[in-house]
C-alpha cells in the first residue's frame, strides 16, 4: 500500500472543513435528542465481525479478518430512527514486493438513518450512513495517517431472547476511498456481523410477549 517513505495528513488532503463538519453535525444531532431521549427508544450493541477488504490489492497485503465495534441507536417515530456506529479494525500483513512487515489500522465512525419493522420477537432494518475513516499504514518505507469521508449500506435482523435483550445479525458495506501516496486504496469492504445489544423503553406489551414466550 505505502510506495514511498513519506508522512501524510489528512490535512494536506483538504479534508480538514469536511470532517470538523461533520463533528459539528454529530454534536448538534446528539445535544437536540438528549431532551427526547426518556420518551424514545434507545437500542446499545456490541458486535464482532468478519471483515472483507473490497480492493484485491488490500486483501494481498492484509488478510481478511476481525473487526469488533459498538453502535447507539435512537427511534424518533415509529419505523424511523438514527445510529451513530464506530468499528475497529488491525491488522499486520506483508508488503507485496519487498515482503517487509506492514501493519494497517482502519476506525470508521458512522452516522445515519435506519428504517426498521418490528415483528414479534424479530426486527428488521436497513441503514443508511456516512462516516469519517480514520486510516493508519506504518512499514519500513513510510507512515500514512489520514481521516477521510466514506458511506454504509447494511442490513440486519435482531431477534428478541429476553425482554429488551436481542441477538443480532447484520451485512456492512462500506466504501472510502483513500490517497494518502501516489496510490489510490479503497478500505471499505463488506463485514458480516453478529452482536448482543439491549433495548430500552419497551412498552407494556413488549414487556409481556416476549417474557411469556421465553418463560
């Protein structure tokens, strides 16, 4: 991935406007939802996947492997909601050519809509978000440390095992492009994913049915 040795920023890509944007943006959406939160649907959720690197060249160098992140999710009305995801994933590969050590870091934090249907015990989602990718390469030839703007697209189901408490599956597509040398990576890839999360705020029946089916 590095071609040269050479120390970059995000902040000679002109990305430094973009991402204080979107902090801006992030800190805004959070502050107008902390008075609506005790009326509102708050989900957390722990997840470990397996991530797959989209671009051949990045799966030469680093294989396929774990990612483990965490997500909030907040329902303002009815189907409709926001998420606020992070992921973290390391890994230590080879150079393609000199077969040197190389080890790369990729921290996406993503902010975005899902619409959901609940059913009995079972809920279904799509999401849609856009994120800021933080991404770190360091070899022998050089070090790169840039921040750049991405998107995702996933799917999933949860499945209710007790009260608010939910078991959850979920496929992430993610796509950043990155040019922190004279070469052009994509980071983004394809996690399948599997997580354990709880709901709050459930209403009366909630409570009822799913404890009655599990007892």
């Amino acid at each position: 991935m590095v071609m040269k040795k050479v120390k970059v920023s995000w902040r000679r890509e002109g990305n430094r406007p973009r991402c204080r944007a979107f902090i801006i943006i992030l800190i805004g959406l959070c502050l107008m939802l902390t008075p609506l939160v005790e009326a509102s649907q708050i989900a957390l959720g722990l997840w470990g996947s397996y991530f797959y690197p989209r671009e051949e060249i990045f799966r030469d160098i680093y294989d396929p492997g774990a990612q483990f992140g965490g997500d909030i999710v907040y329902t303002f009305w009815v189907n409709y909601g926001l998420f606020l995801r992070a992921n973290y994933y390391q890994k230590d590969g080879q150079l393609t050519f000199t077969q040197d050590k190389t080890k790369v870091k990729i921290i996406p934090v993503t902010l975005g809509f899902r619409y959901h249907v609940t059913g009995k015990r079972m809920e279904g989602y799509l999401d849609l978000g856009l994120g800021l990718f933080h991404f770190e390469e360091e070899n022998p030839i050089g070090r790169a440390n840039v921040n750049k703007l991405g998107y995702l697209v996933s799917g999933g189901l949860s499945f209710y095992i007790y009260k608010g408490l939910f078991l959850g599956l979920r496929a992430d597509y993610t796509h950043c492009q990155v040019k922190p040398f004279e070469l052009e990576a994509q980071i983004g890839g394809l996690a399948l994913q599997v997580g354990l999360g709880y709901r709050f705020q459930l209403t009366p029946e909630e409570e009822s049915w799913v404890w009655k089916e599990v007892k």
